[in-house]
C-alpha cells in the first residue's frame, strides 16, 4: 500500500492510496468478475444427453433369454444462433461494468480530493489563526508587548480593547484546532490511517488555467459514465437479437446405435436424427417485446446521460473559472495591499504615530483578507476536483488535467 513520505500527502499520493484500499474499488471489481464468469459461461454450448437401454426384448425373440443393452443414442444441443447472439449481449455487459468501474475510481477520487482539501483549509485557517495570535501577543499589554522599548500610555478603553482581541484570537485559534482534528479524522478515515498517525498535507496552491471548454466537451464522450450508458444500450440491442433466437428450444443433433433382430439374427442398426421444435401453440413472441423495451428504455437513459453529463461539465468548468478570477482579483485587489497596511500600521504604531484602532483595524484587515483567500483557494480546488470528474478525467491516468 502508498504511504506518504515522512507522514506528509500530496493530492496524488492520498488518492493513490485511497484507490488501493477502497472497498468500493473491490465491489466494482467483483461485479467485473462476475460478468466476465457469465461472458465465459454464455460462450459454452450445451453438454450432450446419452441415453441408454437395457431389456430383454432381444432374448424374446430368439429364445435365447437374458437382458442385453439394446441402445445407446447421443443428443446434442444445437445452438446454432443463440450462442453468438447472447456472447455479444454479455460482451456489452461487461464492457459496461468495466466502464463503471472506471467511473468509481473518478468519484472515489473526488470524495478522496474533498477530504485532502478539507484538511488543507483547515490547516491554513489554523495558521491564520495562530499567526493573528502571535501579532496580538506583541501588542502593549501581550505576552511579548512588555519587550516594547516604546513607553507610551493607553487608555483603559484602548488596553480593554486589546484585552478582548487578545481573547478572540484565544478562542479563533481553539476553534481552528478543533476543525483541524475533525478534518483529519475525516482524513484518516479515507485512507484508513491509523487513529494517531500524524498526517500533513502539502500546502494550498492556486490551481492552474482549466483547458478551453470545447476541448473538454470534445472529448466527453469518452466519459465513464456516458460509455456505460452506452455499453448498456449497445447490450439491450444485441439482447433483441438474442431474445429471437431464444423464442424456439434449440434443435438437437441424435446419435443412435441400437440392436435388433434382421433376418433371424441378432445386428446393430446405426442411425442420425434431428430433433426441431413445431411453434404450433406458442411463438414466444413476449421475450421480443421485452427486449425491445428494455433497449428503448436504455436508449433513452443513455440520452438522459449524455444531457447532464454536459450540463455537469459547464457548470463544473464555470465554477473553476469564476472561482480562479475571484482568487487572482482577492489576492492582487485585496490580500496583499492589506498585508502592506497591515506592516505600515505596526510600523506607525511603535513609532507612536499610529493609534491602536489603526493597528487594530489593519491586523483585522490583513488576517480577514488571509482566512478569505485560503476558502476561496479551497473552493477553487474543490472546483478543479469537480472539474476533472465531470471532464472524466484522473489525476492518475495519465489521460491529462482539466
């Protein structure tokens, strides 16, 4: 099984493990096996019938008496149509559950992608949080303020001031652990780690430019979910075929060698037969009907798929998009001017130029800007997740990112 190095995952290494241990990728397994047995049995024909005589009619005859064997005959099945028929019925299936699998894995890694993020933004929002608290605690009355060389008075209102944002800061940070522990049991329980394996993630990144919409569209028709659709149409029309060549037994092939009595002594007779079933009270036309129903009714769930498979796609990619743009806009409009206030509120304000209320709202102002960029590049992840499996893409495979 995939472990990561030194504890610490990256997206590709957590969903390679995931995939390993998921039981979801055993059952799809199982139901591939399972339609590859019946592939195997659909292809046998039918074991022959022997048949075979003993009595004393022969010893009847000549007055020789005694019981002797008197026949032996050998029926064969012939099924001369149906086997083929019902093969590329069982083929389809297969390759439909083959393609169902692929379509698990892609969900798997979705589930496995949301949970690493998961982990991810809980983790950033704690070192946002931890990092507002160390600011805080270097602020005149903090646990690293009394180093201050600057002496200066503040106002009851303004130390109650910095009393309380020192206490909220307290709370934020308890409150980012405790969402930390719950997103890396969530973690661990995905990859079934142990319940005190240390597990890191790599750090949050802006995903990169998504491929033009109409390049992935082009290529949706390779989807897993669309290609079992279509698999399990192709099977219904094959079983229409299959279901005309079952409305009549299969003719059988008779072999017989019997003994009789020509001419006053005892000889063997050989002789070939053929067994045919008359359609004189039922043509079974009933199981024709059904299959025609049944392949209209996965034609048109295939129609059904291929619809929301590309609405799926647009509003996937759409997602992407307006997320990047509102991650490039909040990082060079927003993010960054608040951390150059930010360094120039706490510059101004040990020189004494600047009054805690200017300190104050700069920090706010930085560390609100921090927690928003980090939900808006989790969600953006979350998108480019979504993305990949509407697109039918792996991060695996190697068939290319979205």
């Amino acid at each position: 099984m995939t472990l990561a190095q030194d504890d610490i995952w990256s997206l590709e290494s957590a969903i390679q493990r995931a995939l390993e241990i998921a039981p979801e990728m055993r059952a799809a397994e199982a139901d591939a096996q399972a339609l590859q047995g019946e592939l195997t049995q659909v292809g046998s024909w039918p074991n022959p019938t022997i048949d075979l005589r003993a009595d004393d009619r022969l010893g009847q005859e000549d007055g020789r008496g005694g019981t002797d064997f008197t026949q032996l005959a050998l029926s064969q099945p012939l099924p001369l149509r149906r086997v083929a028929r019902e093969r590329a019925v069982a083929e389809s299936r297969l390759a439909g559950a083959e393609e169902n699998r692929r379509l698990r894995r892609l969900e798997l890694e979705r589930a496995t992608a949301q949970a690493f993020h998961d982990l991810q933004l809980a983790q950033a929002r704690l070192d946002v949080a931890q990092a507002r608290l160390k600011e805080t605690e270097g602020y005149p009355g903090g646990a690293k303020g009394a180093r201050d060389r600057l002496v200066r008075y503040l106002a009851p209102l303004e130390r109650a001031r910095l009393a309380i944002l020192r206490e909220e800061t307290n709370q934020a940070v308890i409150a980012a652990e405790r969402e930390r522990e719950q997103a890396l049991i969530a973690f661990r329980a995905r990859l079934a780690l142990p319940a005190d394996a240390a597990a890191e993630t790599t750090p949050f990144g802006e995903p990169p430019t998504p491929a033009a919409l109409e390049t992935l569209a082009r290529n949706l028709d390779n989807h897993p979910a669309l290609a079992a659709a279509r698999k399990e149409y192709e099977a219904a029309e094959a079983n229409i075929a299959a279901a005309q060549s079952q409305r009549f037994a299969d003719p059988a092939l008779n072999l017989f060698r019997e003994r009789d009595i020509l001419a006053g002594a005892r000889r063997d007779v050989t002789g070939v037969g053929l067994s045919v079933q008359v359609p004189l009270w039922n043509t079974n036309p009933g199981i024709v009907d059904k299959a025609r129903a049944e392949a209209l009714g996965a034609r048109t769930d295939y129609e059904i798929t291929a619809r929301e498979a590309r609405v799926r796609l647009d509003q996937a990619y759409t997602e992407l998009t307006r997320a990047l743009v509102q991650v490039q806009r909040l990082r060079v409009s927003l993010l960054e001017p608040a951390q150059r206030l930010n360094d120039l509120a706490r510059r101004s304000f040990a020189a004494g130029e600047a009054s805690v209320l200017a300190l104050i709202d700069a920090a706010n102002s930085y560390f609100d800007a921090q927690t928003r960029y980090v939900e808006l590049l989790a969600r953006a992840q979350a998108a480019q997740a979504g993305l990949r499996l509407a697109a039918g893409q792996s991060l695996l495979s190697g068939e290319g990112r979205p």
